[in-house]
C-alpha cells in the first residue's frame, strides 16, 4: 500500500471503495463476450450499448483518488529533492473535463438546459489555489532553481529519456521516463509505460469515434434536417456547431441567423436544441457514438483490458478500500 502524510483519501473512504468495486467488475469483465472483445455473447446476455461506453470511463471516485493518490506522490519525491509541488484536490463527485464536454455535445436537444445557459460558453477561468501558490513559488526561484525545479518533475528536453506512444488518427504522445511524475505513475499503476499506453488510447478514442459518427449517413441526414429546421426560424447554419460558433463571436458581422442584441445566443441556442428535439439530431448522435465506441473497444481490447486492469490496481494501492493509512 502506498504511504499517506495525510487523510485525504480516509474522508473518501466509503466513496472510494465503491469506485474500486465498479472498477473491480469491469476490469472482470474486460475480456468477456460482452461487446468489448467483439465475440457474440450467449443469446439474451448481450449487455445494454451504454454499459459499455460507460466501462471506458473512470468513476468520480475513482479519478478523484487516483489523481489525488498521484500528486501527493509527486509531492512527496519534490520534497526529497528540495523542491515544492502544489495541487488541488480533485472533487470525487466532479466529472473531468472531457467528460462534461461531451455529456454536453450529445445532449443539444436538452431545451431547458439551453434555456438556463444558452450554449454554455465557458468563459475566462480563474487560477486554482495551487495554481497562484505555484506561480509565486516559481517566480521566487533563481532560473537555475527553476530549471532543477523542471527537470525534477520531468524533462522532455533535448536527449531526455522519454516514453512514446503513437495512436492512429492521433499522432504520437510522448511523457517523460524519468523525473517524479514518471516515479509517482510507476509506483502508482505498476507498470508505467504500459498505463500510458492504455491511458493514452482509451482517452484518445473521443478522436476516432467522432470522426466515424461524422462520416455515417444517417447523422448526415439528421443534421441536415436540424439545418432545414433552423431556416424555417429564420438562421443560415450548416450545423450546431457553427451555431455556436457565431454566437461567441461579436454582435457586429455575424453571418448566420437573426438580428444580434443581448440575449441571441440565448435564443439561438433555445431554437437549436428544439428543431434538434424535433428531428432527433441527438438521438441519432448517442446511438451511433454508443455503436462507434463498441466497435472502437473491440479493436482495442488489449488497451481496455489493460486500463482497467491497472486503474483498479491503482485504487487498491492508495487505499480506496478505506483501510490506507
């Protein structure tokens, strides 16, 4: 088990140990006839399309104690090089980022969300706490402290050791072999380059599914009607996404759509999300990104299987069964 100079993850405890016991299941599961592995199941246990698109992503529990887990472990290997690390504890009930974004991007015809928020333009972010103590902490460094402080963490720099991994549709991903971050993972998950592989895939698929569900005819044919939809009201949008876009950008010179003022994104995105509900743009998009992932899982069943397999490694390490002390 790894070693604790806090409580942190004990006030998760119960929150912990139900995020392993998902995980737990799912890494069980990861070679099975379930979807994943692309075999047919045995007739009527074929599971529901959601549970396996839901299997490639962490619980909230989960991500929160791993990545909490993580940077005290950087924390920890900076101190013993006479350095500081700041961070942020991560809210077990907060979903990542990518997470949200995409809950977000398939539910366009949520009509009272589009209400509430318009579009749901993220604005400008204020530094986290550890963010502004991190700044002032660097800016107190001499430049060649803060050089050390870098390659402390772990340098990608010229002849530094690295670990690479190439994703098709992707590109390649490169992290550093060495240094407290590449200490922290390896302690963590076991084996480092392997979780990176496996991390680097699965959190990399959004690329490869997106791109299949924008090539089927059948989301082609349903957003066209949204369009068709969206001129009856008055707006000259090829797609949702471009109706966003023009509602961030400036009053003055928009192309598509109606007269600007205060309040037309607000408009704009409440006409969007109805002629969406009406012609089942949305739906149309979940079922097929449900399809596109399942065929993307069973092309990559070893970087599944391998993700949960370490992920749920990783919690029992850092005591998300409760007991880590």
């Amino acid at each position: 088990m790894l070693h604790r100079r806090s409580g942190a993850h004990k006030e998760r405890g119960r929150g912990g140990r139900a995020a392993l016991l998902v995980l737990v299941a799912l890494s069980a599961g990861a070679c099975s006839p379930s979807g994943v592995s692309g075999q047919a199941p045995p007739s009527g246990q074929r599971p529901a399309a959601r549970e396996v698109v839901e299997a490639l992503t962490l619980p909230p529990g989960a991500r929160g104690v791993l990545a909490d887990a993580e940077a005290e472990l950087v924390e920890e290997c900076m101190e013993q090089r006479g350095f500081r690390f700041f961070h942020d504890p991560v809210d077990p009930d907060e979903p990542a980022p990518s997470e949200r974004a995409l809950e977000a991007e398939l539910h366009l015809d949520d009509v009272e969300r589009a209400r509430r928020e318009g579009f749901g333009l993220p604005g400008p972010s204020a530094p986290t706490r550890a963010e502004r103590a991190e700044a002032a902490y660097l800016a107190s460094l001499t430049p060649a402290r803060r050089k050390e402080w870098d390659r402390a963490l772990g340098d990608l720099g010229p002849g530094a050791e690295r670990i690479t991994v190439t994703v098709p549709g992707a590109g390649t991903m490169e992290m550093p072999a060495e240094g407290c971050f590449a200490e922290a993972r390896a302690e963590l998950y076991g084996d480092y380059p392997r979780w990176f592989r496996a991390d680097t895939f699965v959190n990399t698929r959004y690329l490869a599914v997106r791109e299949a569900v924008r090539k089927a005819p059948r989301f082609a044919r349903a957003t066209q009607e949204w369009s068709a939809c969206m001129r009856g009201r008055g707006y000259a949008y090829a797609d949702p996404e471009q109706a966003r876009t023009e509602a961030a950008a400036p009053a003055r010179g928009r192309a598509g759509g109606r007269a600007g003022g205060e309040g037309r994104g607000h408009r704009t995105a409440v006409d969007s999300a109805e002629c969406d509900l009406a012609v089942g743009r949305s739906r149309t998009h979940r079922a097929l990104w449900e399809e596109q992932t399942r065929r993307w899982a069973a092309a990559h069943r070893d970087e599944v299987a391998a993700y949960r397999e370490l992920n749920a490694a990783a919690l029992v390490r850092a005591g998300a069964d409760g007991s880590g002390s």
